[in-house]
C-alpha cells in the first residue's frame, strides 16, 4: 500500500534542507575566514565577518 505524503509537508522539509545548506554554506564561509583571513562570497573577497553577514543575509 503507498501512502502519498502531502505537499505541504514535502514543501517544509524541502524549505528546511535549502535553509540548512545555506547556514551550512555561511558557516563555511565564516570558517574560511577565521582560518584563512579572507572569503569569496559572489565574486567579492570579505576580511571581515560582520560585511560577509550583511551581504549573505540580504540576499
């Protein structure tokens, strides 16, 4: 017997996974930056956590 799951809830766990890969990806990033001193984020290097988190959360 297949039981169908319904949309809405398929569309919560999709919304949830690409929210978990962003935060994943800032994460990243923010890592990048403690080790290396510098991150590319859209075609653009940030030094500095605070400007990475402005641009990254406007988007």
């Amino acid at each position: 017997m297949n039981i169908a799951i319904p949309y809405s809830i398929k569309r919560k766990l999709c919304n949830k996974r690409a929210k978990k890969r962003k935060i994943d990806l800032y994460k990243g990033k923010v890592n990048q930056i403690l080790i290396l001193g510098q991150a590319e984020y859209q075609g653009r290097n940030y030094t500095s956590i605070a400007d990475l988190t402005a641009v990254f959360y406007n988007n």
